[in-house]
C-alpha cells in the first residue's frame, strides 16, 4: 500500500478546534478542578514574573531618594524592594515547575488514549479508506506523530503557556503606568500583523507535505522489509536501495523547503519586536522628560519589554515545532476519526449458504492514472470455483480487492446473493467475503490464540482439525518440526520464525474456522517450494469448495482445476470457458498453458 504522490496524503489533518474537541471527550481529559489549578498557577507564575519586572524598574526611584507606598525607601525600602524580588523569583521558579509537572502528567495520559483511540478507528474504518492510506502512514499516525506532540508539549508547553499569557499580562502592566504605551502596541499591531499571517497561512500545508513524504518513506521501509526474501532472490537489492533513498531525499527536500517560511517568520518578529522596544524606550522618555512618568517608572515600562524579548523569540524560534505539534496531534486525530466516515448502513443476517457474486459495470482507476477496469461484468455461480489469469497488470488483483471491499469503484456495483456491498456495512462484507494473500501475518502469541481469532470459542479439537485439513496433521513430521508444544507453540513477533508455506498453511486453517461463504485466494500459495506445492495447492482446493471461490492464478496450476477460467487483459475479459475449452481454441489461455506446461 503506497501512496501515488510523493507530497499527496489521502486523510488531511483536523484543524486545531477538531483536535481539541476530541481530546475534551478522552477519559483521561483534565478535569475542572486540573484545568482551574494549572490556570492559578500560570497567573501566579506570570504575575511574579510582571511583579519583578515592575520592582526592578521601581528600583530606581528608590535609589533616587523616592519612597514608595508599602516599600518606604532609603536603605531600609531597597532591603525591602530586593526581598520582594527574590519571593518573586521564588514563587516563579516553583510555578515553571509545578506547570511543567501538570503538563507532562496530562499530556502522556492523553496519548495514551489518543493511541487507543487512533487504533480503534483503524480497525474500525471503512476499509478502503485505510488502504488508501497506506500502512506506513496508519503506524506513523499512531506511534511517530502522536510521540513528535508529546515531545514538543513537553519540551516548550510551559514556555508556551506563559508567553500566551504574559503578552496581554504585561500590556495590561504597560497600560496601569500609563496608557500611551498601547498606541505603541496598536501601531506596531497595524504594521506586522498582515505579513504574519500570509506567512502563516503557508505552514500547515508545508508542515502537512513533511509528515506526508516521511510517511510514505515509512510505507516503502515496510515494503522493503516485508519483500527482502523477494528482493534477495531477484537480486533487486539495488533497486530497493535507489528506491528507499529516493523517498528520503524527497523527505529531506520537504524539510528543507519549509525552512524558508519560519526564516521570514524570524525576520517579520525580530521586526516587530525591535518596534515595540524603540517604541515603548521613545515613549518612556517623551513622558518621563515632560514630568508625566517617574524615572522609576519609564524604567519599568523598559524592564518590561526588554522581559517579553525571550518570550517573543520564544514564539519565533519554536513557530516550526509548535505547527509541527499542531500538524502531528491533528493527523492522529484525523485517524481517530476516521470511522465516523463510515455511514450507517443496514447489517443483513449472514449468509448460510455459498451466494452467487455479481459484478455489474465495475469502473475503476487508479487515482492520477488511466483506467484499470472500464464496465466489467462478472458473474460468478454460487458454489464454483473460477480462476483468473493474465499478465502482470491485466486487473485481476484490483478486481479481487473491489469484491473483497477493500478499495471502491468508480461507478458500476458488487452484489453478493443478491446484496449490493455498497448499501451495506463493512463488518458484513468483509464477514461474508475472505481474501487470502502471500501476505500472512501472524499475531504474537501462541498458536491457539492465533487461530481462536478466526473462530472465537472453539474447542481444542476444533482447531487441530482445521490444522490437519490443511495438511499439518499432528502426527506429521512438519507439525512435530514447527510446533513442538502443539497449540501452545509460541508464533508471531518474537518466537521462531516459521516457514513461508507453514504460516500459509495457517492462514488456510484460519478460512477452514471462519467458514465464509466467498473465498478469493490471490496468491495465497505463492511461497510454495516445489517440495510443498502440491500440499499447498491441494489444501487451497479443499477449502474452496463449498464456497463461491475466487482465484487469482499467478501458476497456471491454479487454473487447471478451477471449474471456470476467466482471462483477462487491459482489465478486460478476452476468454471465458473451461480449461479444456480454452485449450482447445487456441486462443490466449492455450498460448500460456503451453508455455508453463512445456
């Protein structure tokens, strides 16, 4: 699963007011109590941060002779004003400290149940949808987008909370001296503020086009990894390595291409701010000089601008990690709300019966490209097994997935018994239509857990049939070779890594205890060896019947026993017959069974 552009991401990620909409619905979400404590500890932090600005700057009048009402002056109001500063910087450090705590406590709690809540969409998501986001998009949604926040809140969350604050705590300062100092705000308000938000207008998408590269680099590292047998055996290493090293540069080049807009973003607040220093310094003098404002207290207006300096760059220097937060936390909650795509749809009883399938003027295109299905009509008779054959790109695998529902068509539609699959829910789709891939996937655990997912419940006995019917009998020597402790054998991650055609051989088991009533195989016995593929091929057979089977026969010897062998090309079907009918016209079919035979 791969996305088609290297920039393009198929689910955009919810805005800010989204995001912080579904955090306020998780368990974990702070409660009045929390939220009311961390706000009377940031006011207190910022208010003592204010506080000994203003003392700072008072000082001067204090020096100069001046007594100040509660502080008094002289020698005995310096004492005063000095000790009035340090419970300052006192009750300021232990705020930065206590905010940092309640921070860090939230944060890592909510991402606990952000991650559930991600997971939980994935897997209850349309499954198109999930698709066409592909799997290294899913994972980095969930682990590496969803750490990047926790990470970024962690490292300037108290940083970020207290510049929020301190803007209008220390305008509201500047105003109590004297409120000439807003006309300075106003003004430099009215120059900045139209250049910053064209700028800013241009991060999300750039931040969004990051994520997006680097996921698609995640998508291809999991290809590679999961095909290196493949890619070892075709000598394809170099071509994996071209390809891998492309998507990073596209990575790269994504990164590097955002860093020009938060250089102008530097430069428009290093701007701003040296007007409102040179602005509030020109005032505080034009007042002090014409005997409005105490020397004490222009010195306080200055104290308090040259203060806010740290907390301006603070914005600046972390504009690219605050939008990288706000584009991670939103990507995670785009997944987290993917279900809610899913429209409410009726959930008819599950079939008993093998069901005849359908497909009706099936279009389908692949997005940006040219078409891959153009009107197909197929219909497969209940209970029958039908094969289809082609060369690589014919359509087969794409016509696999539009059945088994995990990507959309176009136009045109799929009915199984007579049941349009779009009109229905998802879980009962993919309940009554089962596809099977060379892409086995064994969950950690032991291999009774492993097949109890497949049939919730079952017995002991149960499973080891389903195990022999598919040729692991518990007295075989391949049952005593992989399985030493029978059910209880661990598989998965972490336990010995089975063969490729034992672990197809239990995802063969798995259909024999789910039981659906429509089975498309595409694949399913590729990894065969020629020592197993007969009893590969021989247990897919035995599955199939009694269903209504599909199989994408990449061997013609998946095709030979098929009651029906379907030929298709350019997403076309050119030949439709039996194998014996086909051979004898001579025709496509006769041309490729030659070959393979001889």
């Amino acid at each position: 699963m791969t996305e088609n552009s290297p920039t393009a991401d198929a689910l955009a990620p919810a805005s800010l007011r989204d995001s912080s909409r579904l955090l306020s619905s998780l368990p974990s979400r702070p409660g009045r109590v929390w939220f009311a404590l961390f706000t009377l500890i940031s006011l207190v932090t910022v208010g003592a941060m204010v506080g000994t600005s203003n003392l700072l700057g008072f000082s001067v009048d204090v020096l100069n002779g001046v007594s100040l009402p509660l502080i008094g002056g002289g020698g005995r109001g310096m004492a005063a004003l000095l000790a009035a500063v340090g419970a300052a910087i006192l009750i300021e450090a232990a705020g930065r400290s206590i905010m940092q705590y309640l921070i860090n406590s939230a944060t890592r709690r909510l991402s606990v149940d952000l991650r559930k809540e991600a997971l939980s969409s994935a897997l209850r998501a349309p499954v198109p949808e999930v698709m066409k986001l592909g799997t290294g998009n899913v994972i980095s949604r969930i682990t590496q987008d969803i750490d990047n926040t926790v990470r970024i809140i962690s490292m300037i969350g108290v940083r970020l909370t207290i510049t929020i604050i301190i803007f209008p705590t220390t305008l509201a300062s500047l105003v109590a001296i004297h409120w000439s100092f807003l006309l300075v705000f106003i003004s430099v308000a009215v120059i900045i503020i139209p250049g910053i938000r064209t700028i800013l207008a241009r991060i999300p998408t750039a931040t969004n086009i990051v994520s997006s590269t680097e996921a698609r680099r995640n998508n291809l590292l999991l290809d590679t990894i999961r095909g290196i047998d493949t890619l070892r055996a075709l000598r394809l290493g170099d071509w994996a390595v071209r390809r891998m090293r492309g998507a990073s540069w596209t990575a790269v080049q994504a990164r590097a291409d955002r860093t020009p807009i938060f250089t102008v973003v530097l430069g428009i607040g290093s701007l701003a701010y040296g007007f409102l220093l040179i602005g509030v310094f020109i005032m505080a003098a034009f007042l002090s000089a014409n005997g409005t404002l105490s020397i004490g207290a222009a010195t306080a207006a200055v104290v308090l601008i040259v203060r806010m300096e740290v907390h301006v760059f603070n914005i600046l220097f972390f504009s690219s990690e605050i939008q990288s937060a706000v584009t991670s936390l939103g990507r995670a909650v785009s997944l987290a709300t993917l279900r809610q795509l899913a429209p409410e749809a009726p959930e008819p009883a599950d079939l008993e019966d093998a069901p005849e399938v359908r497909v009706e003027k099936l279009h389908y295109s692949y997005p940006g490209g040219a078409a891959v299905l153009s009107g197909l009509d197929l219909t497969l008779a209940a209970g029958t097994t039908t094969a289809l054959v082609g060369t690589s790109g014919a359509g087969k695998s794409t016509l696999a997935a539009l059945i088994a529902g995990l990507q959309r068509p176009d136009s045109g539609r799929v009915s199984v018994a007579g049941i349009d699959t779009s009109q229905v829910s998802d879980t009962w789709t993919t309940r009554q239509i089962t596809l099977i891939s060379q892409e086995v996937h064994l969950f950690s655990g032991t291999l009774r857990e492993d097949l109890l997912m497949a049939a919730p419940g079952a017995p002991d006995e149960v499973l080891v049939d389903a195990l022999a019917a598919v040729g692991l009998h518990a007295s075989s020597g391949a049952h005593a070779r992989w399985f030493p402790r029978g059910l209880d054998t661990a598989v998965g991650a972490g336990a010995e890594e089975l063969s490729p055609e034992v672990q197809q051989q239990i995802s063969l088991a798995r259909i024999v205890l789910r039981d659906p009533p429509v089975l498309i195989m595409d694949e399913a016995t590729s990894e065969a060896g020629s020592d197993n593929a007969r009893l590969l091929e021989t247990a897919a057979s035995q599955i199939a019947r009694g269903r209504t089977s599909l199989v994408v026969a990449h061997r013609l010897d998946q095709a030979v026993t098929a009651d029906r062998i379907i030929v298709m090309e350019s997403g076309e079907i050119i030949e439709d017959g039996t194998h014996a009918t086909l051979v004898a016209a001579g025709g496509t079919y006769a041309r490729l069974y030659e070959r393979w035979s001889s």
